[in-house]
C-alpha cells in the first residue's frame, strides 16, 4: 500500500498528537519509499528485530518503543555504538521504522485500554490527561487473588511485585502500562484500591506504601508486550489485506531473575 495511506492509518490507530511531549512518535528512520507492502510490528528496534525484518522481507518496522527519543542528539554514526550501529543496519537494509508509544498508550483501544480489558475492568475512564485509565471490577475481589489474575493475563512477568494486606478487597483499580510510578497520587486520589503499573521509583514505593491503596509492579516489558498484538489486529482490521503484518513474538526480556 502507498506508505502515505499507512502513515494516515497509524496516525488514526494512535494520533501522533497524544505523544508526550519528551517522547519522539512517528517516523524514525525515512528512507524515502513511496511503497510499503510487509510490516514487523515490534517492542522494540533491536539486532535481532532488525535481523527478522531483513529474513521477512519486511520494508518497515513498526515498533512501541523509539529507535530515537527527542533529547537524544546523534551528530555522527559509529559501528561502535550499539544503537547507532542499528541505524546503520536499517539502512544498509532498507527498512525504515516508525515509532508507535505513548499516543499509544493514550489511544483509545491502545495500551491502557486493551489491558483494562484484559483484566476485566468496566466503566474505564482515563486520568492523568489521557494516557492512565481507571475501572472497576464487577465484584470485589482480594488482592491475592486479583493479583494471581494479573501474573496470569501478563503471562508471568517476572520479578512481578505487590504491597498491601493480601486480604484487602479490591474494587477501582488504576492502570497505566509502562512506567506510571509519577502518577500515583494522581491514581489514590481518583479513588483507586490497586494501581497497576509496569514500575515503579523507590520513594514512589515508599510514599504508595503508606497509604491504604495497593500496587503491582508487573514490569514495564510485563505490561507492554500487548502493543504487538494489539497494533497488529487493529492494522489488519484497517488495512483491509492491503498491507503483509508480522508479529515479532520472540521479545526477550534484558535481565533474569534469581
């Protein structure tokens, strides 16, 4: 399909407009195609992404997290550095790369909201601007519980952690993929029981604990990996067979625990 039509979907899929204003959303690496026929949606731009992109053929990888953020400032390509090396390898490749993050996690049936969804939140709303949602559940359940819910439907994040009474009931749960740890207060005062986040700062952990609201650090991979997924199926569902969409699953988290 005409890479002009792709740029119009992703930005209907996600308004580049919701981005935070330190992220860098939308096109990262422009090589000038006027064609787009095969897309790897991504995590991330990694050797081995880029690797399955240049064996699928892929002319673009359409990835959460940015190749480039805003206040990075390249002013030259060495092979030396590993992220610039990445660059040099797209283009030597010729695949480009776009960048679909926080107005992905702000879009309506983006991050935040397919996670809602997917630990089984109604009456979701958002908070914080746009970009955190809160919900409720249709009957309390306790933490314990609801937190075995949570490792399941994130399919096991590692090193998942929580804080409150196991036995506390939990009703209005906040959530916000990816690092949410700024917006804790923001999420108690809205009347959260539970704040569910990819991670958190130590005195943000310190400040939580001390109030009567629970949270759960499901890591920010924990929380994110459902951009693939989602991207992929609301893709294919506006690119109507125009456009080739492979899910790139092979996503290794960038630590093990002991």
């Amino acid at each position: 399909m005409k890479k002009t039509d792709l740029l119009k979907t992703l930005d209907k899929i996600a308004p580049v407009s919701l981005a935070e204003d330190w992220d860098n959303c939308g096109m990262q690496v422009d090589l000038g195609k006027e064609e787009i026929n095969r897309v790897l949606v991504a995590m991330e731009v990694t050797q081995s992404v880029i690797e399955k992109a240049r064996e699928c053929g892929a002319d673009m990888i359409i990835a959460h997290h940015p190749l480039l953020f805003s206040y990075i400032a390249i002013t030259s390509l060495r092979s030396s550095n590993v992220n610039e090396k990445n660059i040099i390898d797209l283009v030597k490749s010729d695949i480009e790369v776009y960048s679909s993050h926080t107005c992905f996690d702000a879009a309506a049936e983006g991050n935040n909201d397919y996670i809602c969804r997917l630990l089984g939140l109604e009456r979701v709303r958002c908070f914080a601007g746009e970009i955190a949602r809160i919900g409720r559940l249709k009957e309390p359940v306790r933490l314990e519980e609801y937190a075995a819910l949570v490792s399941e439907k994130l399919q096991d994040p590692p090193a998942m952690i929580i804080s409150g009474d196991p036995r506390k009931l939990i009703r209005n749960v906040a959530v916000c993929t990816g690092y949410g740890g700024e917006m804790w207060e923001q999420a108690y005062l809205e009347g959260a029981d539970l704040f569910i986040s990819g991670e958190f700062k130590h005195h943000e952990m310190c400040y939580m604990s001390q109030t009567d609201m629970a949270f759960i650090g499901a890591g920010h991979a924990g929380t994110e990996w459902i951009f693939v997924p989602n991207m992929a199926q609301q893709l294919k569902q506006m690119t109507l067979g125009e456009l080739e969409i492979i899910q790139y699953k092979d996503h290794q988290i960038p630590y093990r625990t002991l």
